[in-house]
C-alpha cells in the first residue's frame, strides 16, 4: 500500500511538472512572437487622425523618429503648424475633420497620392470627443449625437474611405476605443460611441483577415488629456443641468449636480495617469508588430480595474458603481 502511494504521488508530481512546464514553454513563445517587428519601415505610410494634441499628437512624434512616412490629420492649422515644427521632413500633416464627408474625402485623395503604388500601411482612428458627458437622462437627442459623430461615425467613416489604401499595402487598421467600451460608467454618448468602436472593429477584423490586413483595438484606461480635461466637463455638466424641466431637477435634488461633480474631480485626480506613452507604446506595436494583438489595454486602471471588471457578473458592476456615485434625493 505503501509503494502504490508513492506511484500514485509520483505520477501527480510529474503531471504538475508537465503542465508547469507547458505553461512555461507557451508564455516563452508567446513572448518571442510578440517581440518579432515588420521590416521595411522607411518604405512605409501611417495616417493618423486627431493630432493636434494628446495621444495623436505623441505617436506622430514616436514614429517619425522610427522612420515611418506619417500623415498627420489635424483639426486645426495652428496643431498642424505645431507638429511640422516638432518633427523632421517625413511628417506630413492636412486639416481635417473626421464629422465631415467632404473633409475626409479630401484627406484620402491626398493620401493617396502622398502613398502612391505603396498603399497606406496603417491607419490610426485616434480623433475623439467625450463631451457632452453626463447623467442619460439629462441629455438630448442631439446631444449623444454630437459624440457619436465624432467618436463612431468618424471612425466608421475614415475606416471606409481609406480601406481601399490599405489592402493595396496589406497593412493595419488601429482604431482608439477605451475601457469605457467594456464598462458603461456613465452616460452620454461617450461609453455608446465605444461601445460600437469595439463592435465595429471586431466584425472588421473578421471580414478583412483574408486580405492579410490585421485590425487593432486599442483600450486606454484614464489619462490626462483633452478627453478627461475637468473645466470643459463641468461646464458641459453645467448646461446639461441648466437645460433641465424643473420637474425634473427637483427628483434629483439642489445638490446633485454638485455632487456629481465632486465625484467626477475625485475620480480624474485619483486616477488619470499623465504618462501618454502607455497608450502610444501599444499604438506603435499595433503598427510595427510582425503579429499585431486584437486587444492593447493601456494603463495600471484598464488592467487591474476596468477589464476585469468588464468579466463581472452586471449585478456586480451596478453595486460598485452605485456605490461611487451619488444618489438623487427623489428615488425609489
């Protein structure tokens, strides 16, 4: 009895052993295929959208100093001024804006002609808008359209008139979601708009693997940008409230709004992270990557907080989030 314990212990040893050892071997390769680059990439394009400032702004700079060809999209001519003045002679820029039809039309004749026989390697979706943000109810029909048509329509838009470019050059579509895609924290049309950047592009991903083109999401946590800004989200809470029937500010009381906005301070200073490189970090091995991943979560927030609480029962998500912001004094 005793040498059939020892077989029996012995054989669990070794089934450990082999298990531990696979884990091992495959967290091994899967490292050394994730560390393999493309070659060629002074020969190659990458258009960028929203550039003016924050993540665009930073993943210009970091891949003109790789030797990339980059086409910088910018709002504005003062941002386009800015960036030519930051970088060498293989950055390029053109105004525009990802809500209108004319504008990107514009953009990609004139990338096609800057790309030629190359194709356009990659494209980055990075334009976005949070505002207005609040409350569902305080909000407007045209007030979830505003972001939509910035954060999704532009997207969608972009992806489309520029797809022709990039499956010359079997090359990246890298489209900027956020974790507010996997979690819907508040309302307005910012978590919808991610939302759909995350639906979208999986069923892109889906349909255009054949052509040899990879798709990319990238889900940045907090930062301390033009997106997470205080001063224009208070104000946009301001006219979201000042826009309500009294009958329905008296159901969520004279000190909600400030409330909401405390809570909304606490959250940004306690959490935004000032390192944009977290985000450009994945953006460039999205474009650079000889096996691209599906999914770049960036920042402490998304991987320890935000994903794992997007594979949370819902019951689980309500309690916590009911539990950080306040309640309206008229409520069931």
């Amino acid at each position: 009895m005793d040498t059939q314990f020892f077989y029996d212990l012995l054989g669990e040893n070794a089934c450990l052993y082999t298990c531990g050892t696979l884990v091992v071997l495959w967290i091994l390769v899967w490292l050394y295929r994730d560390s393999l680059e493309i070659e060629g990439i002074p020969d190659k394009y990458v258009f960028v959208t929203g550039c003016d400032s924050g993540f665009g702004n930073l993943l210009c700079r970091k891949l003109d100093r790789r030797g990339f060809h980059v086409l910088a999209g910018c709002l504005t001519e003062k941002g386009a001024d800015d960036l030519k003045r930051a970088v060498g002679p293989n950055l390029k820029t053109v105004l525009l804006n990802v809500t209108n039809e004319e504008s990107i039309q514009k953009a990609m004749e004139w990338a096609k002609k800057e790309v030629g026989e190359k194709g356009l390697w990659g494209i980055v979706n990075n334009a976005g808008s949070s505002l207005p943000m609040g409350p569902s109810e305080w909000m407007k029909v045209e007030d979830f359209q505003r972001t939509l048509k910035v954060n999704m329509n532009g997207v969608i838009a972009m992806t489309m008139a520029f797809l022709p470019l990039i499956k010359k050059a079997r090359g990246r579509i890298v489209n900027v979601a956020s974790v507010l895609g996997r979690v819907a924290a508040n309302g307005g049309g910012y978590c919808i708009s991610k939302f759909a950047v995350e639906g979208f592009s999986d069923c892109l991903r889906r349909d255009l693997h054949y052509f040899g083109i990879n798709v990319c999401i990238i889900e940045p946590g907090f930062f301390k940008t033009a997106v997470t800004s205080l001063d224009p989200l208070e104000r946009e809470l301001h006219r979201l409230w000042n826009q309500l029937s009294p009958e329905v500010k008296a159901t969520y009381g004279d000190k909600y709004l400030d409330k909401y906005i405390k809570v909304q301070r606490l959250i940004m200073n306690a959490v935004c992270d000032s390192d944009l490189s977290k985000v450009t970090n994945c953006m460039e091995h999205a474009l650079t990557a000889a096996h691209p991943r599906s999914r770049y979560s960036a920042g402490w927030d998304a991987k320890l907080l935000w994903i794992p609480l997007s594979y949370m029962p819902a019951c689980v998500v309500d309690i916590g989030l009911k539990l950080v912001l306040p309640r309206p004094s008229k409520c069931a």
